[in-house]
C-alpha cells in the first residue's frame, strides 16, 4: 500500500480573490433519453438549527444507517469558494473589498 501526500502553498489574497463573487452550481445527471435529473447534494458542515444534522456516525448496521440519515439536510445548489458571506457587520460589509471575511467557505 502506498499514500499520496501533496502539499502546497496558495497566497490568502489569491483564496480571497477567488471568493469575491461566488458562483451557484446545480448538478444534474443526463438521462438516456437526454433530460436531466438534478442530483442532491449534501454539505457535511451545513448547520441547521444549531446541530449539524449531515455529519452521520454510526452507519454500521443498516437500521442506524436509516435513523442517522433521516434528518439529513439536501441542497440543490452549491458554491465552492465564498468569501463575500462570510463578512461581520451590516449590508456595507458585503460591499466593501477591503472588508475582510470571518469565515471563508470552499470546497
């Protein structure tokens, strides 16, 4: 057995810049007769109600699988870097650049 590891480094302002304007993806899956089927997507760090209902533990045994998963939490679209929604303050913060972001999201 063998394992990759690779490293890099990647300046804060490159990942930033990459989050100023965040793009909303869908996903879908073609059908054979060419319609498409959005595929849903679970976000493992979503937090709903101050619980993280898609972290699932126990899914060893089937019956634990089906009770860990029926509170889980399915989204249609989804961003993969974000540095705009992460910003403290009010509206002004979302619009000011320089403004820089508490929390940054990416995938």
């Amino acid at each position: 057995a063998s394992s990759l590891v690779s490293e890099c480094t990647v300046p804060l302002a490159n990942i930033l810049k990459c989050g100023d304007n965040p793009i909303l993806y869908d996903l879908f899956i073609e059908n054979s007769d060419g319609s498409l089927v959005p595929v849903p997507v679970r976000i493992l760090n979503l937090i709903k109600d101050q619980v993280r209902p898609n972290l699932n533990f126990d899914t060893s045994v089937w019956k634990n699988f089906m009770q860990d998963h029926a509170d889980d939490v399915l989204v249609r679209r989804f961003l993969l870097c974000d540095s705009i929604s992460g910003r403290a303050g009010g509206p002004e913060a979302f619009l000011d650049p320089d403004q820089a972001p508490v929390v940054f999201r990416w995938a």
